[in-house]
C-alpha cells in the first residue's frame, strides 16, 4: 500500500518514519520464504535419495 507523503517541516525528510517503521518490523517475509525454499530443497534431496539411491542397492 502507497501512501501520500505529510507534509513536513522543512529540512525533515518524510521518508525517515516510513524507514524507521520498515525496519522495525523486520525481516519476517524473508525469512519464511528462505525457510520455505530451505524445506522445499531438502524434500527434493530426501525424495531423490529415496527414489533413486536406495533401490539400486549398496554400491561396492
């Protein structure tokens, strides 16, 4: 969501609360879809050792 910028007095740059409120609330979308990429990776790896590795056996 965009919002208008108020109106400030002069010198103060509007976009330091905005900033501020960024910051404040963190990293949490990153973080969960870094988490999902992670847990989607190791299914992949987990379903390829099963698929494919472990039917053909001990290799000698």
């Amino acid at each position: 969501m965009i919002e208008t910028p108020v109106p400030q007095q002069p010198g103060e740059r509007p976009q330091d609360e905005q900033v501020d409120e960024i910051v404040r609330n963190g990293p949490g979308g990153a973080l969960v879809l870094a988490g999902i990429a992670t847990a989607i990776v190791t299914a992949i790896w987990f379903a390829f050792y099963f698929i494919v590795f472990l039917p053909r056996g001990v290799i000698q």
